[in-house]
C-alpha cells in the first residue's frame, strides 16, 4: 500500500493586446507560472512515468494469461501476484506525479508573486518619503537663502565699518536663526527616517534572499532524484522488454524472474517520486515561510 503523502523589478500592471481583452496582473502571474511549469516539463524534466514505460492495459493482460494457460499453477499464481503489485506501483507512480505536478505548478505561481512583492516592499511609503523630504527642502530654501545673505550682509557692513547696518542686519539674522534651526532639524529628521526605511526594507528583503537560498539545496536533491529516476527507468524499459519476450516464449519461470525484477524497479522509482513530491511540498514551505516574512 502506498504510504501517506502529505500534502522578480517588474512593475505589476494590467497587459492590453491590441484587438483582445485586458489580462489582470495576478492571471498573467499565473499562466506564467503554468507556461514555465510546461516548459519545464516537456523540455527539461525526464519522461519518467511508469506508465509511459509499461503497457499494463487489457492487452498485455489478455497475452498475459494465455501464456500462462499451460503453467503450473505455483508459477502461475505467483505471476498474477506480481503484475498485480506492478499495477498497483504503476498507479501509485502516477498520483504522486499528478500531484507533484499540481503542487510545483502552485510553488511556481506562489515564486513569482513572491517576487513581484519584494520588487513592490515599501515603494509607495520610499516614495512618499522622499516626496515629502524634498517638499520641504523647497519649502525652507528661501528661508535658508535669506539667513545666510543676511549673514553676508553682515560680514560686509562689518569689514566696511558701518556699525548700525551690522546692527540692524543682524537683528535680523537672529529673528530668523530659530526658523532655520528649526527647519534644519525637520530635514534631517525627514532624511534619517527616509535612510531608516531603506535600511529597514534592505534588511527584510536580505531576511527573505535567505531564507529562498533554501530553494537551491532543494533543487540539487530533486535533480539528484531525476538523475536516479532516469537510471532506474532505463533498466525497467529493458527489463520490461524481456519480459515480453518470455511471455511471448510462454516461459512461466523467466516471466516470474523478470516481474520480479520489474517490480522492485518499479518500487524504487515510486520512492523517488515520493521524494520528489515531499521535496516539492518543502519547496511550498520554504515560500510560505519567506512569503510570511513580508509586511
């Protein structure tokens, strides 16, 4: 019996083709995220199904039990045993596959939103901070501007000798010393908050680049599995053809010895597809987790 299985910057906007209907954002997502799951399953990934490499359909049963019609019944038992095991593990490879194919195509679609929030972390605050800031820097320019030509007025009126002008120019200057202080220090208030908000959605997307440095490890082991897959596969293709030849022989104890051999075959490719599956259900946890990382 099968054991349990347990279950990037690019502006988000809405793409118009001439001639056609709006596509929202989060559906573009999505059919990318399906487009690259297809790719990468015609193009990249190994046919490595069962069912691809064994034919247990009617008509391999039919041949099946007409080459065993003049076998002993001990020979004969056992076989039917075995291609039942084989069907089973046949089965169990295909679930796992549908639903390691469902779950990667949901990481894919959850990978590239994730992306597309950490391109669109805290923009809209930067940006309104920096608006703000520079908003204020012109609000006190001319403040600015007339405290320090009243200061060089000063300076002027000095080294020239008229006392009373220095006088009067730097009354002026003080009545203005406090306003510029104080709209210095709203400046550089503004600046640090606007540093510390950078600083602080810097740390964040470092946080989260750490935690999807994960995905690698995960991406190594099932390539690993794939490799192995493949490997398996091609002994089960030859072995499978053997035992065709033997049924076609009508040769009871080479049937048994190559189903035999197609059946623990068959089982390590069902375990490395359950490793694929769990690994793809990890890959789901890594993002939930970095996703969750996010304001």
């Amino acid at each position: 019996m099968m054991r349990s299985v347990i279950g990037r910057d690019r502006r988000s906007c809405d793409i118009v083709i001439p001639g056609s209907p709006q596509l929202p954002a989060q559906m573009l997502l999505w059919l990318t995220a399906l487009l690259l799951t297809l790719i990468c399953s015609a193009t990249v990934l190994p046919a490595t199904s069962l069912a691809a490499s064994l034919e247990l359909g009617p008509a391999t049963l039919q041949r099946l039990d007409k080459a065993l019609a003049d076998a002993d019944r001990l020979h004969s038992t056992s076989i039917r045993k075995l291609y039942v095991q084989l069907e089973s593990l046949q089965q169990q490879d295909t679930e796992l596959e549908s639903m390691t194919k469902t779950e990667k195509l949901r990481n894919d679609g959850a990978l590239l939103t994730l992306r597309e929030r950490m391109k669109s972390l805290d923009k809209s605050r930067l940006e309104q901070l920096t608006r703000q800031a520079e908003s204020a820097r012109k609000l006190y320019q001319p403040l600015f501007t007339a405290y320090s030509s009243l200061n060089s007025q000063v300076q002027a009126a000095r080294k020239s000798g008229n006392k009373a002008r220095a006088e009067s120019l730097f009354a002026q200057a003080s009545e203005l010393k406090l306003a510029v202080q104080l709209a210095r220090q709203d400046l550089k208030l503004r600046k640090d908050t606007l540093q510390a908000a950078k600083q602080q959605r810097a740390r964040t997307l470092q946080a989260v680049r750490h935690v999807l440095a994960e995905l690698d490890r995960v991406k190594l082991k099932a390539k690993q599995q794939r490799l192995e897959m493949s490997t398996t596969r091609k002994s089960l293709t030859t072995t499978w053809k053997s035992f065709n030849q033997h049924m076609k022989n009508k040769d009871a104890p080479r049937m048994s010895t190559s189903l035999t051999a197609l059946t623990r075959l068959a089982h390590t490719i069902v375990q490395a597809r359950q490793q694929l599956y769990d690994l793809e259900r990890q890959r789901g946890r890594i993002l939930t987790r970095a996703t969750s990382m996010l304001p």
